[in-house]
C-alpha cells in the first residue's frame, strides 16, 4: 500500500455543483509521493490491528452460535399466528444474503472510491468498517436469538405435532411433542427475534449508502434530489430482503423491525468509527491514522533547513531577526501599554514569514485531522501573525489581568481625577 502526500497545508473542501462532478476527480500530474517510513508503517499496522482481531472474533461467534441450542419457548398449537406453512424454498437463501450485505459493498466501494478520492486508506477504512459492521451485527443477532427463542410464524408446520394433539387444558405446548426428525429444522423455529435477514441487509446495505452518502456530499444544504435517490438506493434493496421474510412466514413484522432498526444503527456506528459526519465539509475523506505525525524539523520556526525539506514553495533558508533594543513604554490617559520609538516589534508586517513544515510531516492524502493540535495549525497561525501584526499586550505596570478594562468598558482610573467636558 502506497501513501501520497498532500500538495496544501490544509485539505480544501470540494465546492461541487452537479451530479457529475462527484465522479470527476482529476489527477495531478508530477505529484511527490513520499514514502512512509518503516517505523511510522510499524505503528500504524499495530495501531489497528485490535480493530482486525475484534471483527475477526466477532465473525467467529457469528457463525459458531449458529450451532447453539438455544432457548425454546412455548407456544400454542390453536395461535393462527405460529400456524402459517413452513416455505422449503427462501427467496432470498443465505448464500444470496451473503453476497448482497458483503460482497456487494465490497465490489461497489472501491469503485466509488477509484472515481470520488482514490485513496488507498479510504479504502481500508471503508472494507473495515464494512466487515466489523457486519460481524457485531451478527454476533448480537445470533445471540439474541438463542437467547430469546421466539417461535417463527410456522412452527406448527415445522413441528408436526400428533393428529388430533391438542393444548394443554392449563398450559402451553412445547418442543417435545414434535414429530419432525430434522432437528436443524426445530432449532432454527425458534429463532424468529430479530430478524438475520434484515439486520445483516441493512448492516451491509446501510454501511454502503453512508459511505455512498458521504463521497457525494449528501448533506450540503443545496437539496440535490439525485443524491438522495442515488444514497437511499442500498436502504431500498436493503427493505425488499426484510420484506421477503415475511413473505416466507419466517418472521414476524416486529422480528423485521427491530432486525432493520439494529442493522441501521450499527452500521452508521461503525461508519462514524472511519468517517467524519456526513454534514461535515469534507465528509467525503476518511479520518486520519490514529498515529501522531512526525513532527521533525518543523519548531522552531527561525532554523535553516537544507532545500531538499522543504515542500514545493520556496521559502528563504535563511531567518533571522534583528535585535530587539530595550524595551521602553509609556501609559497613556487609559491605562494602556505603548512601545516608545525605536521599539521593534518581531511580529510586524516587515518580518520573515515563518516557516512552512516539512513534506513528511503532511498527513495521508485524502484524510480529515483527528481533533488534536495540529501541526499545520501551527504553521497557519505564524502565517496569520504576519498578515495581521499584533498589539502589545494591554496590561499595565502593575495590574492585574482582572484590571484590564474590557471592550467597550469604561477604564477604571489609577490615583488620578478624570472628569469629562
């Protein structure tokens, strides 16, 4: 996996204005890549492998749950609601629910990204959140299942009780008068809350039209109705697999629910692990990497540095700054600090701007900074310094900074009478 570095301090939001923009991101020509050292390589691998090692195990007790015994609850033989026939043949089968939750995300996400950002971390960050998604969501399906042990709408048919078996005159029936000799078929009649079916489409589904979502801007405030379409697309193929268990009597309409419900919500909290939100202005990249930047050759500001650090905007290798005489000032009528002649100040207009940090000090292209003190804002705020040269500070021989009188406020006098006209 290559990085590339980005050419500006700061990533710059894409301003788009039609549908075709989104999937129009021109190359740079003569980019520098710089390559990542195998320190900075080494830490970033360990930095997410507890991500890699949880979704594995989480995929692991997905599927060996499926050989769990469960709980069994009882039902009764006369509720019209557990007497639907018993469908041998699904509409959508597990295999095809395999390929639509993951390899459908799978195949579609490189493909945005290769026309949104082309990024290779976007793409890590994306397969992902993807595969954690859809490991927590069947790890919680399954064991609820087991747990709860709700009998589907066609446990009767499944069970094949005795002709002529009837309740219990003061109880319920159980698992135990069932004839049926498949006894794969019985376990899984009791697994009707929640729904695999929907949880893991709409865990799978839901993560591709977050993502799908985010690389157009959905949110942007200019009401594009092509985006929303082309973002609830994966949520509408998502509802048809939750629609066709009920038409296979597999479960009921609250087991779809709470199932659809689940999926959505751990898919947009997975999605929120890798990406910004999708109001945000550059909910397009992903996060950065979760390990800090090199921070070499960047403070202090005033050191030489060889050409061959710097990045591509020349910037003298030589600052210095003339000495300071003493300083000397005087109060005015107010209270305030003034320097007297000769005083020079080193944030003014006519010193050196500073300088601009190395090019292995940039992030990952195509990433937004974790919240935390960047270096570029850094560099950004010695640059403002100079385009808007600074006041002394208005603190007083002697006072106090609960004493500087605040904006707009009247200054409070120092032994002396002022009187107005």
């Amino acid at each position: 996996m290559s990085y590339s570095r980005l050419v500006d301090p700061v990533p710059s939001s894409s301003n788009h204005h039609s549908m075709l923009a989104f999937f129009a991101r021109p190359v740079e020509p003569g980019r520098e890549r710089a390559p990542i050292s195998p320190t900075r390589r080494r830490k970033l691998i360990l930095s997410y492998l507890p991500d890699w090692i949880i979704t594995i195990v989480l995929a692991a007790l997905f599927f060996s749950l499926d050989k769990v015994d469960g709980y069994q609850r009882v039902f009764s033989l006369e509720d019209t609601s557990l007497r639907h026939p018993y469908a041998i043949h699904e509409r959508v089968p597990n295999v095809a629910l395999y390929f639509i939750c993951f390899v459908t995300p799978l195949l579609i996400q490189p493909i945005i990204n290769f026309f949104t950002i082309r990024s290779w971390w976007d793409l890590h960050n994306a397969t992902l959140g993807l595969v954690l998604g859809l490991a927590l969501t069947g790890s919680i399906t399954q064991f609820s299942k087991i747990t709860v042990g709700r009998p589907r709408p066609d446990i009767v048919d499944r069970c094949q009780p005795p002709v002529g078996f009837i309740d219990p005159p003061f109880g319920l029936t159980n698992a135990t008068i069932c004839t049926q000799i498949d006894r794969t078929i019985i376990r899984d009649g009791f697994r009707s809350f929640p729904s695999g079916h929907s949880s893991l489409s709409f865990a799978g589904l839901g993560f591709l039209a977050f993502y799908l979502a985010g690389k157009l801007h959905l949110f942007d405030r200019r009401g594009h109705a092509g985006k929303a379409w082309l973002a609830l697309a994966p949520f509408s193929a998502a509802a048809l697999v939750a629609i066709s268990r009920t038409m296979d009597y597999r479960h009921h309409w609250h087991d779809v629910l709470v199932g659809s419900l689940l999926g959505t919500f751990i898919s947009y909290f997975t999605y929120r692990q890798y990406y910004p939100s999708l109001s945000s202005e550059l909910s397009h990249r992903p996060y950065s990497p979760r390990v800090k930047r090199e921070e070499t050759n960047v403070l202090p500001l005033h050191q030489q540095r060889p050409s061959s650090s710097l990045s591509h905007e020349e910037i003298p290798q030589t600052v210095s700054y003339p000495p300071a005489p003493a300083q000397s000032h005087q109060l005015d009528g107010n209270g305030y600090l003034h320097p007297q002649d000769g005083y020079h100040n080193p944030f003014g207009a006519n010193s050196p701007p500073p300088l601009r940090p190395s090019q292995d000090d940039y992030e990952l292209e195509g990433t937004v900074e974790r919240p935390n003190i960047s270096l570029e804002a850094v560099w950004k705020d010695g640059e403002n310094e100079v385009s808007q040269p600074r006041t002394l500070s208005p603190l007083a021989v002697g006072q106090t900074q609960s004493e500087v009188p605040l904006s707009g406020a009247v200054p409070m006098s120092h032994g002396r009478s002022n009187t107005t006209a």
